[in-house]
C-alpha cells in the first residue's frame, strides 16, 4: 500500500513548532475491497474468474460464461451492496435463449 503525505512544521502565534501531516494520496477502499473479493471468489469457484485485482471504482464485472453476460457487484447508495446480470447481446432485435 501506498500513503502519499505531506509533511510541515507550523507555528501559530509564539507557540513551539509542531508537526502537521496532510493525507495527498491513500490506498483505494473499493480496489482492496474487490481484491479480497476476486480472493474468495477464487477460492470457492476455481476458474470462475481469470481476474487478479480489483479496480478503483464501485464497480467490478465477472464474466458469466457466455457472451452478453455479466455478473456485476457494486456499491449502491446508503452503504448497500447489490449483484447484477447485465444481458447486453448487442441487437435488440435478437433472441437469446436463456435456457442452456
């Protein structure tokens, strides 16, 4: 993990200088949390997912096995998590059979 941080020495009015410490860069919760994830994931479906490393955003997509499909867990509002399946066959015209 990587802290990016400033460091300075201040003096208000005739006090003795102190240390101030201001955070510029900190590790990215949402990449920790998907790589503990892909972790499990990994261990309890073997082959399920070739991924290695979460990514910093709120989102992180699993192949579903089949073209047009994807498995998505994601932060939503208020502190909830939600899985999806996003269906994205590119032709709306076209039908899919969901059945195997």
């Amino acid at each position: 993990m990587f802290f990016g941080v400033k460091a300075e020495v201040l003096r208000i009015g005739d006090s003795l200088p102190a240390p101030n410490f201001d955070l510029i860069v900190q590790p990215n919760a949402y990449e920790g949390f998907f790589t503990g994830l892909l972790a499990k994931v990994k261990q309890r479906l073997p082959g399920f997912t070739s991924g290695s490393k979460g990514l910093p955003q709120n989102w992180f997509n699993f192949p579903a096995g089949r073209t047009g499909f994807v498995y998505s867990a994601a932060f939503a509002k208020q502190r909830q998590m939600r899985v999806e399946l996003y269906i994205d066959v590119g032709d709306a015209d076209k039908k899919v059979d969901c059945t195997r």
